[in-house]
C-alpha cells in the first residue's frame, strides 16, 4: 500500500524537477547571452534534455547513505535560493496596482474545495515524507540505540529549515506580487526575472538560477534513490544475488530516459501538483498509525488503541477530502491539456 504513493511521488517529483531545472537553465542562458549574443538557444525540450543527462550522469552513487553530500549541497542551495528570492522581491517593494483579493467570486463550496487542493500543494511542497522510512531503513538500528530517536531529531531539523525556506518565500512572495503572480513552473523566480531585469544585477540573477538548478540536481538524485532501489531490490529477490554494476547504470539512465520523455510528454504535469502531493498523505497521516498498531499490538479498547484507531482514520478522511479537492479544481478550472509542447 505504500509503495505506490512513495513511487508516484517520488517519479512525478523527478519530473517535475527535470521540467524547473531544464527551465531555470534556459533563463540562466538568456542572462548570460543578453541580447548581444548571436548564439541561438536550445528549445526547451532541448534543455530538458540537458538537464536530464546531467541529472543521470551524476545519478550513479549506489545508496541513500552514499549521498549525504549531495544532499548537503541540496540543502545549502535551497537556504540560498529562498533567501535571495524573497529578500529581493520585498526589498524592491510592491508591484504597482498589486491586488490580494480574489480574482473572481466563489462560491462556499468552491471556496472549501480550492482550500483542500491548496493542502495538496503544500503536500507536494514538503514532499520530503515519502523518504523519511527509505533513510531511516538505512540507519543501524538496535534495542539500546534505536534509529527512531535520531532519525525524528533528523526530522524535525530538516522540517524547521524547510518552513523556515517556504514560509518566508510564499509570504514575502504573495505581498510583493499579489495576484499578478506568474502561472509557470518557476514561480518567483519567474516573477523577478520579469518584473525586477532591468533593475536588478544580472549577476545576482545569474547566481540564483544557478543555484536552483544545483538544487534541482541534488534533488534528483535523493527522490529517484527510492525507485533506484526498488528495482534493484526486485532484481536480487528474483535472482537472489547483488545487482551488478553495468544493470545499475543501465536501470537509472532507463528511469532518467522515462522521466524526460513524460515531463516532454505531459508538460501540464505541474497543474497536478496538489492531486500528486495528496494522493501520497496517507503516508504521513495514516499509515504511521496503523502501523503502530500492527506492530505493538496495544490492548484493544484502551486509550492508545483509540488514539491511533481515530488519527489513523481522520488522516485518511483527511487524505481523500484533500484528494477530491484536487480532483474537482482540476474538473472545473479546465486543464488544458498539450501533449509533446512544452512551453
């Protein structure tokens, strides 16, 4: 039951990835060309493309313990970027004629359900849940030293930064923007780009998309380990011996070549974005729970029974609500749907 929603996520993360690091890399390029470069720039399915084979090539370390680095580096230019995006977009102030109010008038009802498919997104945001039981598999583990202590100390650390990354860029990004916020798969930094160029150094732009492209690298490599592993978990139960070099490289090109042809394929793979983050909540608001019980078996009818019975059952209330939330935003604001167009 949890394989799936850990996979779906962790694909459909990698894609999109592929699709804001190919994107951020074409405005890298046209800042650093201007306009006097004769160059001609690659399309961006051209610049998927790039990102993907870079994203693979560096894809090659065997474990999630092998690649504290990479994450580490991850971690460094996320802090970085998020800091650089919304210091700069509220230190340039507000956009003239910047609005906050609804674009249009909603219903109740209407109102609920974008609510729920907002909880979504924020699910996809903090996407991180659907490693926390592949990095703690991977921790030594005993009686006197469980692995659940360091690892929620782990959590909870990571969790602080990542609020700590997200808040201040949604917060300081919506009062400088409003509603004239771009629809795209870069945001913020989409909006800086197009409304602070020509008063902003290209250098500092330059140096922030570079770094949301080392983010996006590093990324990759950490919510693709998971599938990595995967199939190569099937290869040595099926055969029962270690999976060899040479399929290694030969299954992780293979996962690179199949998520640059979707993020080509289904360019509208981000308006998705709240149903992908939800259908993987039962993970974190549900599963906990039920595993709980499965494995200390507590008195039935007592407290702890209870408590676990009823925040498992709510988290999947939780979880469905938020999943036909999405679902019905996406049925009634239209998805428009362009296959093999990436723009």
């Amino acid at each position: 039951m949890s394989l799936f929603p850990i996979m779906y996520l962790s694909g459909g993360t990698c894609v999109t990835l592929i699709m804001i690091g190919g994107g951020t890399m074409k405005m890298f390029f046209e800042l650093v060309c201007n306009e006097t470069c004769t160059v001609t720039t690659l399309t961006i399915i051209e610049w998927y493309l790039v990102f993907a084979c870079i994203a693979t090539m560096i894809a090659q370390l065997p474990n999630l313990n092998s690649i504290a680095g990479v994450s580490l580096v991850g971690a460094i230019t996320a802090v970085s970027y998020c800091t650089l995006i919304w210091v700069l977009s509220v230190s340039k102030g507000r956009l003239d004629g910047v609005s906050y109010g609804p674009l249009d008038a909603k219903s109740d009802v209407a109102t609920l359900f974008e609510t729920l498919n907002a909880l979504g997104i924020i699910a996809f945001a903090f996407r991180g849940h659907n490693l926390v039981l592949e990095i703690q598999g991977t921790m030594p583990s005993s009686i006197k030293h469980p692995s659940r202590l360091p690892m929620w100390k782990g959590v909870k650390f990571a969790y602080l930064i990542i609020a700590m990354c997200l808040f201040p860029l949604a917060i300081g990004g919506y009062w400088a923007y409003g509603n004239m916020m771009p629809v795209s798969n870069e945001g913020l930094l989409t909006a800086i780009n197009r409304f602070h160029k020509r008063d902003t150094s290209n250098i500092l732009l330059g140096m922030t998309s570079m770094l949301v492209v080392i983010n996006c690298l590093s990324s990759f490599q950490i919510y693709a380990m998971p599938v990595f592993d995967n199939l190569e978990f099937r290869y040595t139960s099926a055969l029962n011996r270690p999976c060899p070099r040479w399929l290694r490289v030969a299954l992780r090109i293979f996962f690179g070549c199949l998520a640059s042809f979707i993020a080509v394929a289904l360019p509208f793979l981000p308006n998705l974005a709240g149903l992908i983050g939800a259908v993987a909540l039962p993970i974190t608001l549900a599963y906990p729970s039920f595993m709980w019980i499965l494995i200390k078996k507590p008195l039935k009818f007592s407290a702890a029974w209870y408590l676990n019975w009823l925040l498992g059952v709510l988290g999947m209330l939780l979880s469905v609500s938020v999943v036909t939330g999405a679902i019905w935003s996406i049925v009634t604001k239209g998805l428009e749907v362009h296959f093999l167009k990436p723009e």
